[in-house]
C-alpha cells in the first residue's frame, strides 16, 4: 500500500529463534500499529505507539516487544519465537488515532 | 469487556441480489464505528468510518448505516468483484485503539 511498507512479506523462522518484522511508513502519521490476524479471531492489537518512542500493549502482547527510534519506522521483536506465534502480522497508520487507519500488506509468519 | 460481533459468519449472493451485513458492538464510549474491505493476501482497506448513530454513508454499491447498537453494510445490486471479507471496527473512547469483528465473508456469484 502507498505510504507503508511491511517487510519481509513472508518469512518462517525456528521455535526459540527471535524474530524482527519492520513497518516503514512515508506519511509522517504519529500513530504506528501492529496486529496479527489469525482464523477464528480476526484482527487483535499487539502493540502500538503514539510518538516517537511511546508505546504501548495492546491485548496480545506477551511475547512481544517493539520499538520506535523515528517517526517512520515501527519494529515488532518477538524474543523467541514459538508455534503460536504463527500469523499473519499487519502494520497499521494513522494520522491522529481517529480517522480511517491505513493498513499494510501485511508480513506471513510461520514458526516451526 | 468491549466486543464486536458481525453477522453473518460467511454470505453467498447472486449477482444483482441485494443483502445486509450485521455488526453489533458494546465498546464504552465508542468514538467512531468503521468499515474495512478485506481481499485473500492483502491488508484491509477502509470503506467507512460513522460517529454517532443515525449516520450513513455511501460509497458505489455500499451503503453503511449506524444506531447506538449496531450497524449495517447494504450491498446494492452486488458484483463478483464486490466479493471479499467484510471487516467492523470500533474505536474506544479514550484510547487509540480499534476493536475488530472477525468479519464476513461475502461471495457473489455471477
């Protein structure tokens, strides 16, 4: 999508492995977003950031870490990877929390 | 606890057969109420955002409705290429943060 960028787009790692997914935007947009979307549960927040490092947990969030050193890059770790973990993970935008997000294409995670 | 719950789970219409999709919502204090697109491999795309109840809005075959319980998506005349999955959001009051239903999946057959 115009204005974010997740990378990689698919990646499969080993159990215990850790793991950094990237979101890059170009919209200078202060608030950053991941989600992991998975069958039966829909989208559900892991974590996200209303400025340059600020964040926050969203509902999800054991197991994962992020950080944010500049407006335009969002980086979600996961410390050591487990099964569980398999998802597929989105990077969302916004400009002030409020209006429509803009979302990712989103990054393919599989954990063996 | 704040929840959306959407309805149908999956929709399979005839083309040119009108339907509703359903989003029922109990998020404290909801700021905005919104409506994503979604296509296999991709990331959703926004449709809607509604704020307060009694809204409505527009957008080709989609017409978005809210009350102070829940919304509708009406699909007009559906095409095959309006298949995809249909995404509901709530924003809860006093945070950045949205609530997601897990969507219905819509098939229009031609």
């Amino acid at each position: 999508d115009a204005g974010i960028t997740q990378s990689p787009r698919h990646k499969v790692t080993e159990t215990g492995t850790p793991v950094t997914l990237r979101c890059h935007q170009t919209e200078n947009h202060r608030y950053m977003y991941w989600y992991r979307q998975d069958p039966g549960h829909g989208l559900r927040l892991i974590h996200y950031s209303y400025g340059v490092k600020d964040t926050d947990k969203g509902e999800v969030s054991d197991g994962y870490s992020v950080s944010r050193s500049k407006t335009e890059d969002f980086l979600l770790t996961l410390e050591s990877a487990t099964s569980s973990q398999t998802s597929v993970y989105f990077c969302a935008i916004s400009a002030d929390g409020i209006y429509g997000y803009t979302f990712g294409s989103g990054t393919r995670l599989t954990v063996v | 606890e704040d929840q959306v719950t959407q309805s149908p789970e999956a929709l399979r219409l005839q083309e040119g057969e009108s339907s509703s999709l359903n989003c029922s919502y109990t998020v404290s204090g909801l700021r905005g109420l919104f409506w994503y697109r979604q296509d296999p491999g991709k990331g959703p795309e926004f449709l809607f955002t509604l704020y307060s109840a009694g809204e409505e809005k527009e957008k080709e075959r989609l017409k978005a409705t809210l009350t102070k319980k829940e919304s509708f998506l009406h699909i007009t005349a559906p095409k095959p290429e309006d298949s995809a999955t249909y995404l509901c959001a709530g924003l809860q009051g006093g945070s950045e943060k949205l609530v997601f239903g897990k969507g219905t999946k819509l098939t229009v057959n031609p």
